[in-house]
C-alpha cells in the first residue's frame, strides 16, 4: 500500500472513530482472544480468517431482548464508486465473525454424553453489524444488496458539512506525504490514536500546517454530531446548529426541510426555532428522488415515510443523551394541500 492511501485509510477511520465517539459509542479493546491488535492494526477473528477491523466500537446502550452488540464499520474513499463487490464482501465479513465459534476436542467429547452439563468455551459473544462509510457515490446495485442484507451505508459524499474533510483527503497524496519527511510516522501515530500530539505548526511546513488546519476543524465539527436511526434501519449523521446539544424532552415534534436538489436536509424542532439538525439523504433516498426530478412532492412523501420518527443519541454537556424527532403531521397535511393550491 503506499504511503498516501495509508494516510487516507487513517485519516478516514479516526474521523468516523471520532464522529462516533463523539455520540456516545465506546471503542472495543482488544482482549488478545478474539479482538488483538496485528500488524495491520486492530484484528477480530472470523470463522474463516481473522480481519482488519477499520472501526470498531460498543453502542451507546444496549437493546433490550437482543444478544449484546458490536459495530464494525469499514470507511471507503475510492476515487471511483462503491460498487457490489465491495458490499458482497461485507455481508461475508458480517457473516464469517458471527459464525465464529471456539471448540475444542474436550468440548466436542463431551457434547457425546446427552447427560452432560454444560459444554461450551466460557468469552464474551456478540451479535456484530457491519456498516459502510463511504466518501463516493454508492451504485444501484451495491445499493440494492445493501437493503436486502440490512447493510447500512452512511454517506459524506455531498453535505456541506464535510467539504472540509472531502477537500483535504483529496489533497493527500504522494508528494504531500513526501514532504512531511520523518513525521509521517508521528503523524500516522495521532491518527491512530496512539496518544502522540500533532507536530507543532511550521511556517516551513505547509503540509503539517494544512493537517492541524482540518484537525481543528475536525474537533469542532464533533462538538455538534448526533446518530440518527430510522425505522427502518438506516443510519444518518445528524449535525446540529447548537453544540453538545441537551434536549428539555424525550419527544421532539419536528418539521423537514430541504433546499433545491442539495442532499442536505435539515430537522425543526417546533419548539426550538433557533436549532436545526442537518444531514445527508441517504443515497438511495436521493436516488430515487432524483429519478423523479426533485419532485416537491415526492419530497413530501419521502419525508412522511422514511422520517416519520428518528431516535438520536449523543453526547450533552457531558452526558449520554436520548431524544426522538418525530415529524409533525399537519405540516405535512399543511404543505400537501397548499401544493394543491398553487397546482390549481
């Protein structure tokens, strides 16, 4: 691998590590059983091979009546689209760890005896999702296997928010690396979160300047994310206007919003005025949106169905927070009708 998709990987994987962090999730530590740190960096063990584990991490909480949890998320920024291949390939890493299982010849031996107590290697076991971060496009057949394999696909492909993030991974490249000399290894360490701090700022080295630059904007991006979970499964970066934001209620009714054909859309609370959540259609939301034109109101109706209620969580003023958006209804009957009106 050279030296720029190294630190575009490690860039990638410690920004979507943070945004989750940020929201409450919790890394998973290697216990040198199943999860161990390699070469390659964090490792979890699979039915067939053990596999490079981009970002692995607990949720905030745990459901209730549902074997324990992990997420490992794999982050891809091709220049070109995620295609079905690189899907496929993530139902088989969802597949081959869930599979896993340790039996040894004592257990195996025992199990003959129906009289048997019982008979099992004593780790902790979890259900684990696999989930896709994605820089790129998505095409419909990657997107398609993805919904029929309940593979959720977050994208940062077009929100404003992470022009920032697009612009800079687009920035690195071999000679970018060259020119940080022998701290590209230290820098490759804080991305790793190895607990090593970022090189002071040169005026002689504009790469360096160039990577505290986005760190920093990094940092303050993180202070206002939430997770989003529709009914349906999929997951959206919620960024909201008011930092480490901490809702009065558990229920927020709320109005969408969006503007022109951006995949930007944005959440009202109707009791808050001065706070929005932004996010990023889904891409094969805005997929089918854009296949009928930008309709307006196809746009009512993609909000009826796949917005009527998103649970968030996240971090406020320094504690895990709770909170559901569920959309107003007589806004929706409201916008209906006087896109009636102005049809007549």
């Amino acid at each position: 691998m050279s030296k720029s998709s190294a630190f575009k990987g490690a860039i990638f994987e410690w920004f979507v590590k943070k945004i989750l962090k940020s929201t409450g999730f919790i890394d998973v530590k290697p216990d040198n059983l199943i999860v161990y740190e390699g070469s390659a960096g964090l490792m979890i063990h699979g039915l067939g091979q053990a596999h490079n584990a981009d970002v692995l991490m607990y949720p905030p909480f745990q459901i209730p009546f549902y074997f324990p949890s992990r997420l490992l998320i794999e982050c891809k920024a091709f220049d070109d689209k995620v295609r079905l291949p690189t899907v496929r390939g993530l139902l088989g890493l969802r597949e081959d760890i869930n599979n896993f299982e340790i039996i040894t010849p004592q257990i195996l031996e025992k199990r003959r005896d129906y009289r048997r107590e019982l008979s099992y290697y004593i780790y902790e076991r979890f259900t684990y999702q696999v989930a896709l971060v994605t820089l790129n496009n998505v095409t419909t057949p990657a997107q398609e296997f993805a919904i029929t394999h309940h593979i959720p696909i977050i994208s940062l492909y077009k929100s404003i928010r992470y022009d920032f993030f697009r612009d800079f991974i687009q920035r690195i490249d071999e000679s970018f690396c060259d020119f940080l000399n022998e701290q590209y290894g230290q820098i490759m360490e804080y991305f790793k979160n190895k607990n090593i701090t970022l090189p002071p700022q040169n005026s002689n080295q504009i790469s360096i300047n160039e990577i505290r630059r986005f760190s920093d904007n990094a940092e303050r991006l993180f202070k206002h994310m939430l997770v989003g979970v529709l009914e349906n499964g999929n997951i959206i970066f919620l960024y909201s206007e008011v930092p480490q934001y901490s809702p009065e209620r558990v229920e927020i009714i709320s109005e969408i919003h969006w503007n022109n054909q951006n995949s930007e859309w944005w959440i009202n609370p109707t009791n808050d005025p001065h706070n929005a959540f932004y996010f990023e259609l889904p891409t094969k939301i805005y997929n089918d949106w854009a296949d009928k034109q930008f309709d307006k109101r196809e746009a009512l109706n993609i909000k009826e169905k796949e917005f009527k209620r998103i649970s968030v969580f996240g971090m406020g003023n320094g504690r895990l927070v709770f909170f559901i958006l569920k959309l107003d209804i007589d806004f929706i009957i409201g916008a209906k009708g006087n896109l009636d009106d102005n049809n007549n």
